[in-house]
C-alpha cells in the first residue's frame, strides 16, 4: 500500500518567472548541488512538447536501524519532472537500487503576486512488513529535499542565484 504525500509552499513571483526558473539548467544544476550529495548531476532537455528535468543525486543518510539494514548509509535517487505546460509536471522519483518510487506532479497556482507550489505524490516501497515505516522515511526525506527547493528558488528569484 502506498503512502499519500502533499507538500505545498509559495515563492514570491508569477508562475511564468516560477517556470523559467525551474528550467533553467543552471538553477537545476545548483539544486542538485543542495543539500550536500555526494555526487549530482542535472540536465534539461526542451522539446516542442515539453521539457525534462533530470536530477541524480547521491546522498549520504543515516536511517534508522531497520533501514539501514537495507539501503545502508548511502541511497541514489534519480528524480525526472516532465513539465508539459508552464503550470504543471509530471514528477518520479526513483530510489535506485531499492523496490520503491514517488509517482506524482507538481502544480503551480497563482496567488496574487506570488505561485503557490503543491507537490502531490503516492511513496511505494515494496517491502513486506516494513514498507510503510520506510515510506514514512522516504517521506522525510522527500521533506528535506522540497525545503532546500524552496529556499534556493527564494534565493533565485530574488536574484542571488545566478
């Protein structure tokens, strides 16, 4: 069973400027970079259609004891947005190397001078017995992940990121 998961914060600028940032390769370069992975790396590619962010990050945890058990101290997570209109993605967020995924999209929403960014998601981990508790940690750090965003998207748009 899957594990619901919505995180919604707010960035002061229209959604056209939220989404020129968000694909902008040099904003997506310094977001992998966020948080101190191990390794990252980022790209977008733009189609006619739609454009793609493609975000690797290896990252040091520390999980609790009866995950570690299974992911160990290090854990790989290869996020793709498709963004198929200024105002809306398609998000997955693969934990390689392990039975799970975020599956769900990312909406902006205008609210007077500023957009509102909701990240809607289902966390599957296929292990049996402890899924849910790991989901609940896949969560968190989910959590993590969206709070560095949403200061380096201020910081962005406030003009100190480029």
């Amino acid at each position: 069973m899957a594990t619901r998961y919505t995180h919604t914060f707010t960035w002061d600028a229209p959604p056209a400027a939220v989404h020129a940032m968000v694909t902008d390769p040099g904003y997506q370069e310094q977001r992998a970079q966020a948080g101190s992975p191990i390794s990252a790396e980022a790209s977008v590619t733009k189609a006619a259609d739609a454009t793609t962010i493609s975000v690797h990050r290896l990252m040091a945890i520390d999980p609790p004891g009866f995950i570690k058990n299974f992911v160990g101290d290090k854990i790989g997570i290869q996020e793709t947005q498709t963004w198929t209109s200024p105002t809306e993605a398609t998000l997955l967020v693969e934990i390689l190397k392990q039975p799970g995924d975020v599956r769900g999209t990312i909406r902006l929403a205008e609210s007077g001078a500023s957009t509102v960014v909701t990240v809607e998601a289902s966390i599957a981990v296929k292990v049996p017995l402890v899924g849910g508790k790991v989901e609940g940690y896949v969560a968190s750090i989910v959590d993590r992940l969206l709070v560095k965003d949403e200061e380096l998207g201020k910081a962005w748009l406030a003009g100190g990121g480029r």
